[in-house]
C-alpha cells in the first residue's frame, strides 16, 4: 500500500532530479553553443550537444509530469478542482517544452545551412539568426509561465492540504509569483533581473528536501517542524 509519506518522497526525488538536470541541462550541456561566436557558427560543430540537450529537456519535463501523476490521488482529496488545474497546466507545460526544443533545433538547422554555403550573404544569416533565436525565445518564455503557474498550484494544494509546513507552502506561492513576474516582463521587451528567479530555486530545493526526509504529511494535519529538529 502506498502511504502518504511515501507518495511525498517520490514526488519531492523525481522534481529534484528534474531540477538538478535542468540546471545542468541550461548551465552546461547547451551553454557552450552559445559561447565565443555565437550558435549560427558554433552549432554545426555541436550537433551532438543540441541532440543531448533535446532529450534532457523532454526527459526532465517527464519527470515533471511523473511526479504531478504520482501525487495526483492525495491532491484530489486536497482539491480535486485545483488537482485536475495543476495536472493541466503540466500537460499543458510538457507541450510548450516539445515546442520550444523544436525552435532549438531549428538554431541547429541554421547553423548547418550556414556552414554548407560558406559563401552566401553573412547578413542574410544575421537576419534570420535573430529571428531563429526570438522564435526560440518566446515559446522558452512561455513554457516557464506555464510551468510557474504549475507550482503555484501545487504549492496552493500543499498549503490547503497541510502536507507540508504551511510556512513552505506560503512561501512557495510568494517565490512563484516572483519568477512569473519576472519573465513577464521579458514579454514587454524589458530584461529580467535573474534575482527574481532565486527564491524559487530556492523554495524548490527546500520543498524537495523536507520531502524527501518526511514525505506528505496526512490532509489536514500539518506536519510538525519541531519533531524533525530533535
């Protein structure tokens, strides 16, 4: 029989692995095509790094989803309303990261048309890098409000339901609206201070942490800190 605590801890381990590998994934796998001269040079001579960084986006938005599925029978009892909108919005956040890793590889796709006509117009290539690397923007932009809206949720049922500290929980939400808010404005062409990112991450590896130690404490019973400080 699965019990509370345990659904806990495979929901808090499969989105640490997920943020683990997306951090490795943005931070180090696909950054190098970025560097010195930019993708439109260096992509055709890092296809293998734009294949690999593909698959660990899709395998680490799976773990997303997973996770949401294991937790889907507590969060019902919780809500089944706000359960079935957190189980949408993942769905809907498994999509936008289908989409955007296509316009990834779309970049893949220039570059190597830029490698194999060495001698056409560099500018005509500067025109639709631009435009390549905006497409890609824009539906990654998408995907994080889809996704942030997904652990608003999920925080608002954990707070409902007591299955964490409601401290985490509240704190959650505030960290939530702080990322949403953040890349929204990169929808009205102004930049993001990348601060508003950190409290987030931070409450997201807090959340893993706890569960991953204590699991989802019964609906309605929140779970006492100082028991785990003894």
């Amino acid at each position: 029989m699965t019990t509370d605590k345990s659904i806990g801890r495979w929901f808090g381990g499969l989105l640490l692995i997920a943020m683990v590998l997306g951090i490795w994934n943005n931070f180090g796998l696909s950054n190098p095509v970025y560097g010195g001269e930019g993708y439109l040079r260096n992509g055709a001579g890092m296809s293998h790094r734009f294949g690999a960084s593909v698959l660990m986006a899709l395998f680490t938005s799976t773990l997303g989803l997973a996770a949401t599925v294991i937790a889907w029978p507590l969060f019902r009892r919780v809500s089944p309303g706000l359960a079935l909108a957190g189980l949408m919005l993942t769905g809907i956040g498994f999509a936008t990261t289908v989409a955007e890793q296509a316009s990834f590889l779309s970049m893949l796709s220039l570059s190597l048309q830029y490698a194999q006509h060495p001698g056409a117009d560099p500018l005509q290539f500067e025109l639709m890098r631009g435009v390549v690397s905006a497409a890609r923007n824009w539906i990654h932009y998408l995907d994080k409000i889809v996704g942030g809206a997904g652990l608003g949720v999920t925080y608002v049922l954990l707070y409902r339901g007591r299955l964490v500290p409601r401290i985490i929980a509240a704190l959650g939400v505030l960290a939530v609206l702080s990322q949403m808010s953040g890349i929204s404005m990169e929808l009205f062409l102004r930049d993001l201070p990348m601060l508003m990112l950190a409290p987030l991450a931070l409450m997201q590896l807090v959340l893993c942490l706890w569960l991953l130690a204590r699991g989802f404490a019964t609906p309605g019973v929140e779970p006492a800190v100082q028991s785990t400080l003894r």
